[in-house]
C-alpha cells in the first residue's frame, strides 16, 4: 500500500468490511503477495449476537492453511449432533460424526475470537493492511469504472484507489446501493430474538433446539452460558415486548427446563436483542472494479447457521479466481463475473433450503396450525434412519460445492 499524496492511498484490492467474507479475503490475498486494504468501521470486532458457528467446510479451509491447531487452541464448543425435541418427541437431525474431515463437528466460537485471530495471522504479512475506524463512504469512478473508495476515519476523509474494491459490508451494504445493484428477496417469516442465560455445568443437555406451542428456541452451548434464539413471526417483536418482559421468561422456562434456574437473566429488553432475518441476494453481484461477497451479495436465514461459512467460501473462491490476476495486473471485468457464476448455485440451492424449512417446518409451528406438535414427515424420516443424518450433515457441515485453496 503506497501513499500517492496525503489524501490517497494506492492498492491492488480495497476490501470495505472486516467480517468473516472480508477478513478472510484480505488474509488469502495478502498470503499470495497481493498489496490489500481492509476497512472496519469499528473500532474493534467486539458485537455480540453474531453468527458464532464454524462449520467443518471452515475448519478443514483452517487446516488446509496451516493455522487449525493455533485456532483450535481458542476457547470454543463442539457440537457432533443436532438433536432437539419437538413437543414430546425427541429428534436427531444430523450426526457429522461421519463426515470425512479433520473436524467432524461445528465449533462454536464468538465471531470476534474468529475475525481476532485471522487479523493476527494476516498482520504477519507485508501486504495485508488493516485499517479499523475507517469507514468507506462512497464509490470513487473513472471511466464508468469504479476505482476505489471515499473513506472517512479519525482524522477525515481520503482517498482508496484500487484495480478491486470488495464490498463485504453486511446485509446493509452502502457501496452495494451505491452501485444501484438489486436485490432479489426470496422471502423471510420469521425474525430472531437473540439472548443468553448462564449454564450450569453439571447439567448436560445436547439438545439444540425445543419445539413447544407456537414457540421454537435454539440453544448454542458457549460453556458457561446458554446463547439462545427465540423465533417469532415476523414483525411480531413488539407484540411480545408488550406483553413483559415476566411474560417473556416464562414462555422461555416453559420452552427448556435447562433454562429455569436462571431464567432471571433476562433482567430486561435491553438483554433481548432483535435480528431481523432477511433471505435475498444479488441479481448482479459486480460492476466493472467492483465486486460484492457475503452477506452484501446474499443475506441467508439462520436456519442452519451457514451465513458465516458460505461468506468464508465466497472469500476463498474469490481468492482462487482473482487472485492470480491481481498479482499479475491482468485483471479484467470478466473475471469478476467468474464469482457469481462459482458461487451461485450454491447459494440458490442453500437459501431454497432456508425457505423450505422456514415454510414447511417453523411457519406452521409459529401459526399453531401444528397444534399437535407432532414432527413433520423429513424430521421423523431424519429420526429414523442414521444415513439420511449423515446426508444433513453434509449438507449443512460442508455445503454445496465446498471451497479449497488453491491459491498461491
């Protein structure tokens, strides 16, 4: 990264938005020698009720760069099965155990652990350049080509200039709808109240999810505590608010006995946060300089808890498809269009997953028009025959066209 004057910065990629996709991204170019930018507006990665579930596609992309024991090493949870209750019964969904990989579990990790430690492994590389507080404000333009970013940090605005800018910056991506890119919006039911209540150790519980009247609750195991995801209707947040927050905890006790003895927790709605759940994705996802991944190029559903992982494969095919011609400057506008058509398919076929589980599963629970609980035809035939399980896995553990390194 070299200064051209006191306002502008020169780079071979300019990457807005220090998540997973751009975090990423920035460490497998910058492996390959390629001088990159990461902006992050804020000033540390420290946001809570973020995705936290590192999949076995990601962890074995973590061995496959050497660093899977030094990032084992951070505290995390493993999770080898999928089970919940559903009413009365008990269900298993998938079992990853048999999955052909070095870490045949989810690991459940905060995402800022994560985000900490690939920028720690990328400082060590002379091209990487991370620069926090900074925000990217606008798209910068020559010839009809996007050329950089505006950016604005402590001590004013400058300049980027760069052959690639990446938006990675969210579901809420501002240089996405500066670009004028549309977004196809396949639909979402349903919105997430996100909480936690502590654990206590000597009660084990390895269900994931519980399934009551009009109510369905995930439970991630974080060690001392449970992090929960309440799922309501969509718009239906401030209904419930208004019934209390008393109110509240009993529909969670009443959810999960594991839960009773420290329900309390949720002392008020300042603990209950609120994901709004969005299921959509680019029509296009890049102009001439200008390319988006992750969630700016598809917001995915909780349901599985892939949004991080697919944003991980998007950054690696990235990185094996531009990486090379950035290095070489011989990128052009084709060779953005290389990573639609690699990672579309993908996300089509997840999100209509995410879709047919909101509608066939989570709707009619929510409406009560499964008043009998009784669990839907895929989770009693996932129940009972252990290969389908090792089939979910799969599909949720790796996913559809799994990414490798293959660059440098």
């Amino acid at each position: 990264m070299q200064p051209t004057t006191d306002t502008t910065i020169q780079a071979q990629c300019c990457i807005s938005g220090g998540g997973p996709a751009g975090m990423m991204l920035g460490y497998l170019l910058a492996r390959g020698g390629v001088e990159t930018v990461v902006l992050e507006k804020h000033a540390d990665f420290l946001r809570d009720f973020r995705g936290d579930t590192v999949h076995p596609s990601t962890l074995e992309l973590m061995h496959e760069l050497g660093l899977l024991d030094a990032f084992l090493a951070l505290p995390h949870q493993k999770l080898e099965k999928i089970a919940g209750w559903f009413g009365r019964h008990r269900v298993e969904v998938a079992d990853f155990t048999g999955l052909n990989v070095r870490c045949p579990y989810i690991a459940f990790m905060p995402q800022w652990d994560f985000l900490n430690f690939l920028a720690e492994q990328a400082r060590h590389l002379p091209t990487f350049h991370l620069q926090m507080q900074t925000e990217a404000i606008g798209l910068l333009r020559n010839n009809g080509r996007v050329a950089g970013v505006r950016v604005r940090d402590a001590a004013g605005e400058r300049e980027i200039r760069a052959p690639l800018t990446v938006a990675a910056d969210g579901r809420h991506s501002r240089l996405r709808d500066e670009a004028g890119l549309k977004l196809h919006d396949t639909g979402a039911a349903i919105d997430v109240l996100w909480f936690r209540v502590r654990r206590d150790r000597e009660r084990f519980s390895d269900s994931f999810t519980h399934v009551g009247a009009g109510q369905i609750m995930v439970m991630l195991d974080r060690g001392d505590y449970w992090q929960c995801a309440y799922v309501i209707p969509k718009g239906a947040a401030a209904r419930i608010r208004e019934r209390g927050i008393e109110s509240f905890r009993r529909e969670v006790a009443s959810l999960a006995e594991e839960l009773t003895a420290h329900v309390g927790d949720i002392g008020s709605w300042d603990d209950v946060k609120l994901l709004e759940v969005q299921v959509n994705r680019l029509e296009q996802w890049s102009l001439p300089g200008l390319l988006c991944i992750g969630d700016a190029a598809h917001a995915m559903s909780p349901v599985g808890g892939v949004g991080v992982n697919l944003a991980v494969q998007d950054a690696v095919a990235t990185a094996n498809l531009l990486g090379p011609k950035l290095q070489s400057s011989s990128l052009d506008d084709e060779d953005l269009e290389q990573v639609q058509r690699r990672r579309m398919f993908p996300t089509r076929v997840t999100q209509a997953f995410q879709v047919g589980v909101q509608n066939r599963i989570l709707d009619p629970v929510l409406s009560g028009a499964n008043a009998e609980l009784e669990p839907p035809l895929p989770l009693r035939l996932l129940s009972k025959f252990p290969s389908l399980r090792g089939l979910a896995a799969r599909a949720v553990g790796l996913g559809i066209r799994p990414e490798h390194v293959q660059w440098p």
